[in-house]
C-alpha cells in the first residue's frame, strides 16, 4: 500500500468552511486523492458483498473466500496504480483544475491540421498482427456534421474486427478551433462480445453530459515536450498525450511517410496502457506501438 497523508480537505471540514474551501486546494492532487479514497472504498464494498454471497454457499466457503481477498488485493493495487499514474499527470500538466474555457464560434467541423486531417469520405485502414490474430480497424471520415453541446462536429466511424468478428464500433466527434488545434468532443463507443452482442458502451463520453469535458487530439504547431488532456470524464475517459518526437520518417505497408510527428499517450485508468503514435502531414495517424511488447497497429491502405 503507498503511505499517503489524509486528505488535505476531510467531510467535515468542507462542512465547516463551505465549498469555498476547495479554492485553496491543488485540483488535480486532490482529485487523484479522492479517487483513491474511492477505489478503496469500492474493493471494500465488493469484498463485503462477496462475502454475503459465500454466506448463502452450501460448500467451497475456503475457496470462494480465497478468492473474494485475492480480488479485493488485486482492487486495492489498480487503485494505487491508477493514483500513480494520476498524480504523474499532475506533475506534467500541473495541478490546477482541468476547465477549458471554449467558444463555439471559436470552432468548425472543417478539420484542416496537417497531421489530423479529416477529409469527408477517406477510410483509413489499420491492421495489428499477433501470432495468428489480425485485428482490422476501419476509420472513415463520414460526410455532414453533429452538434456537440453546441460545437459543430465533423463525425469520424471506426470499425475494429478480430480476425473477422465485429467487436467494436465507435462514432467519434471532432472540431477544430480557429488556432488550428483539434479537439475531441466525445465518442460512442460499441463494444461487442464474441457471439455478437452488445457488451458495453465502455469509453463513451460526450462534452456537457455528465460533466465530461473535451480534449486536445492534435495542436496546431506540436512540439516536443508538449503535453495535453486527449478527454476528460473522471473514470471513464482520462487520456493524455505528450510530444516525443519531430521529424521522423515511419514506412508503414500503406508507405514512408516524412516529417511525422510522434507523441507517446497513456491512460491512468489502466496504467500499463501505454502507446506511442506516428501522425504523417496531410495523413494523420500511420502507425501505433506498443513499446513494452512491440506489438505494432500499422496504416495499411488510404481508400
């Protein structure tokens, strides 16, 4: 367990000196607090609720409680993980609060960046090969535009197959600002089990809805040392992304590409979750990898 210090603001204090009292506190290192405290909590009451599971079990009470601490210990230590990687974020972006002050008529769906272009029609096409299993992305940048908490949004579809199996399908929403950079808006997200079926909406988001708030998926002048939130729903989409590299030349099957850019992106929700990404002018995304396994998702076709 990490040795932390209690909690700069308890239940009780914020009783006594009203809301007022957060104003004097870092957001980001008591954000990344609270959701600690939370995630302890939520093993504790998975844990309990267990247990009054084995209480209702004729037999296997041993093993079945064996197994309700071993998920509590493995709670406990995504919990610490996921502060870790929280307070990272904090010592990189800094730890005031996350409130961008955005105007809709500072945006347009008509997204130009040279190194995320969205042009109406083009489908980009990605494959990632693992042993025998070939996962295939399509993403397609499709015609007209959605209105996102009042952003005008271009509207891009991606498709993800496991060696033919359909298993996901995304709706994303994008907007570019009048500096140039690009924001992302929120996402849909399709998540499908192997037999065909809805599993989940895990990852969906959408700016003004439930609090969540828009990122930054590509600035107008990326350079290195460069870092930014991607999104921002607490616990549910939390990603960031920092410059690494300019300047790189990256052959794909679909090409070489020149001049590219490269930012290394990493999720605090699931800590281990870290990627680098190859963005080509007048292209966008051409190549992800994985650099603690390898594993590599490469651009394959432009249609």
């Amino acid at each position: 367990m990490l040795s932390l210090k209690p909690l700069l603001l308890t239940a009780a204090a914020l009783g006594a000196a009203g809301s007022s009292a957060f104003t004097q506190q870092p957001g980001c290192d008591t954000t990344a607090q609270a959701l600690l405290q939370s995630a302890e909590s939520d093993a504790e009451q998975e844990f309990w609720q267990a247990i009054a599971v084995i209480a209702n079990q004729s037999s296997n009470h041993a093993a079945l409680l064996q197994q309700a601490i071993a998920q509590r210990e493995e709670a406990l230590e995504l919990g610490e993980a996921q502060f870790a990687a929280r307070m990272n974020v904090c010592s990189v972006l800094g730890t005031a609060i996350y409130q961008p002050v955005l105007s809709p008529s500072e945006f347009s769906p008509s997204v130009t960046n040279t190194y995320f272009p969205l042009i109406i029609g083009r489908k980009l096409i990605y494959e990632q090969v693992v042993g025998t299993d070939v996962e295939r992305t399509e993403v397609l940048t499709e015609a007209g535009s959605q209105d996102i908490n009042g952003f005008a949004c271009r509207i891009v579809r991606d498709t993800v197959t496991l060696n033919g199996v359909f298993l996901e399908d995304t709706t994303d929403w994008y907007s570019q600002r009048n500096d140039g950079s690009v924001w992302y808006m929120g996402e849909i997200s399709l998540n499908y089990d192997e037999q065909g079926f809805l599993e989940n909406l895990d990852g969906s988001w959408r700016f003004g809805f439930d609090r969540a708030l828009p990122g930054i998926v590509m600035l107008a002048n990326p350079m290195v040392g460069d870092a930014y939130r991607q999104e921002y729903l607490i616990g549910e989409a939390e990603d960031v992304a920092r410059v690494i590299s300019v300047g790189v030349t990256v052959s794909v099957p679909a090409g070489t590409f020149t001049n590219c850019i490269v930012t290394e992106d990493w999720v605090p929700l699931d800590p281990e979750a870290i990627e680098q990404k190859f963005y080509a002018p007048g292209v966008g995304l051409v190549l992800e990898v994985d650099p603690a396994t390898g594993v590599k998702t490469e651009l394959i076709a432009i249609m």
